[in-house]
C-alpha cells in the first residue's frame, strides 16, 4: 500500500487483526481513510464493539454462556453501544 489503503484494504486489515501490528504510517493511513470515509470508520467501531463483546462473554463462566436470552443480550448491545 504505497498511498491512500481503499475500503476493501482498511476491511481486510480490521477483519483479519493486521492493524495493530501494521507499521506507524500505514496506521496513520487507515485512520485518515476513517476521516474521510465514514462507512469504514463505522465497520471498525463495529469490529471493536464485536471484539469487546467476545471477549467480555469468554471470560464468563460456561454456565453463565448457555443462557436462552444470550442472542437477545447481544443484539441489544449492537443496537445501542
């Protein structure tokens, strides 16, 4: 990526966890896509908030998972973060 990342790069960079890794200016490039560019900017909160959410339920008990209004919980939270 020499110049501006397209949205399908800035995708493929948040859905497969290369951007904490990617080097300083390629993150700075990603994150003047997201100024400009509010579908992606929205599609990373998302991948955050999913993120959050995963890894909040795996640190719960295996008990507590198996909750019939579990899906219900999670939509609700997508909904309104």
């Amino acid at each position: 990526m020499m110049g501006m990342p397209s949205c399908r790069e800035v995708a493929r960079m948040l859905a497969e966890g290369e951007f904490q890794n990617a080097p300083r200016r390629v993150r700075w490039m990603v994150r003047l896509h997201f100024a400009m560019c509010r579908h992606c900017d929205r599609f990373a909160r998302q991948m955050g908030l999913i993120s959050r959410a995963l890894k909040h339920m795996m640190s719960r008990r295996p008990d507590e998972l198996n909750r019939p209004d579990i899906a219900q919980r999670i939509i609700a939270r997508l909904k309104h973060p």
